[in-house]
C-alpha cells in the first residue's frame, strides 16, 4: 500500500499517488490520485477476500483493520511501540517495552495482542517482533536521536530500546502463518521500492510541467495509465535477447 508524493510548481502544490503492489504478478494494479489533503487508508482500495496486505507504520489504523477483516483479506503492518493502545487478554494496558526486553535474549517476540480502537471492542491482533542486527540497530538509534534533535524534543529510552526491533502486527493466525513466515511476508516490501524505482524510469513519472491544476491532474493521469499498459509487457522486454545482451 505504497504511497508517493509529486511537487507542482506552486508553492505547496503536492499530488498523492495512491497505489497497490501486486507482489505475485509483480505490478501495479491500481492508482488514485489525491491532493495531499487526503491522508492515507488501509482500505482506500477495496479488500479481496483472501489477499494479504503488507504496509508500513502509517497504516495501523484499528478501524479501517477492522474493515479489511471483515471482508475476508489480512495484512502485515509495521508498528511502532507508540502507534497503538496495546492491550493484554484481560483488556489492560500492555507494556511492550517490557515484553521486548524480556525477549531481547532470544530476539524474537511472538504473542496475541488487543488493539483498542477509537470507538468499539479492542481488536484481536498477533504481534511479531524480531530484533535487528547490531547494525541496523545502531542506524535506527542514530536516526532515531536525529529526528528528537531535529523536532526539539527529548528523546525516551523507550524509544531506544524500540529501535532496536522491527514491530509488526498481523491478522494471520499463527495456525497457519509461523513466526519466519511472517517476517518473510514483510520483507517482501523491498520489492514494491524497486517496483517504484522501475516506474520512474519506465515512463520518467515527475512533477507535472504546469500549474494550471486541470492539466497538472491530467498529466499525471496519463503517466499512470502508460503504467497500467506496459507493465504487463515489461516480463516479456526483460527476456529479450537483445536486452540480455545490453546487460
């Protein structure tokens, strides 16, 4: 559930491209094109039942979890230890901190999980935490003090000891997803980047030319179009034999 912005040549013109990364055909299978007063939603594209959703820390949204459960899809989202109200089985607060030091030893952490939305009964929810390698953990740690110093504030050593996990909270049942086959499901993320990456140099996707907002719009919509068209031909350009010789 990627989502890119594209600066217009006004001042704080900024277009949301919305889109879906099907990971087994490996494309795009849809777009949607916002300004950037339309924030991002786990179920912006209707849910099929049966897909599993992968997303990022901006998408742990209880209610729209909900949704996609209700119409038969799960999904693998990124947390952070602050994103949600944690609660235990018995609806009180849930310390992640604690339940990550406590497995620090074995780094790794799979347990059930509630999630208390705005509004009606807390979520049922399997959290999957995996610590990272010493140096990744450094990075997280180092960027993590960044931004603190950046926005002027104090930064927690909760939030430290959190750097040094990837926090993920899943709707798949433990029945039949194990613990490495959902930290396989997430790192599958890195290829909807390189799906990105791909498209820009398929069809030169930039900031539209103009800042008439109707030709602005019109523009980008024609880009994503080009991409909905080549991307199923792009298998069929990568076996060529001419292409494997220009590798």
């Amino acid at each position: 559930m990627p989502k890119k912005g594209l600066n217009g040549r006004k001042k704080n013109e900024v277009w949301r491209i919305h889109s879906a990364f099907d990971l087994p055909q490996e494309r795009f299978g849809h777009f949607e094109l916002t300004d950037q007063q339309d924030g991002e939603r786990l179920d912006r594209i209707p849910a099929v039942a049966g897909e599993i959703r992968l997303a990022d820390r901006a998408y742990l949204q209880p209610e729209r979890m909900a949704t996609l459960i209700q119409a038969g899809a799960d999904f693998v989202i990124r947390a952070g230890w602050k994103s949600a109200r944690w609660l235990d089985g018995k609806g009180c607060a849930f310390n992640l901190i604690a339940e990550l030091r406590k497995a620090a030893e074995r780094g790794l952490l799979d347990c059930p999980i509630w999630i208390k939305p705005k509004r009606g009964t807390p979520l049922a929810m399997r959290l999957v935490a995996v610590k990272k390698p010493q140096q990744a953990a450094a990075e997280a740690r180092r960027k993590a003090r960044r931004t603190a110093q950046k926005g002027g504030h104090q930064l927690s050593n909760k939030t430290l000891q959190a750097a040094d996990w990837v926090i993920l909270v899943t709707s798949l049942a433990p029945d039949d997803f194990t613990t490495d086959d959902i930290l396989a499901l997430y790192r599958l993320r890195w290829r909807i980047e390189l799906g990105f990456k791909r498209l820009k140099s398929l069809v030169g996707l930039k900031g539209p030319p103009g800042t008439n907002e109707r030709s602005a719009r019109s523009h980008i919509l024609a880009h994503l179009l080009m991409i909905l068209l080549l991307e199923p031909l792009v298998d069929e350009l990568e076996d060529s034999p001419r292409l494997a010789e220009a590798a």
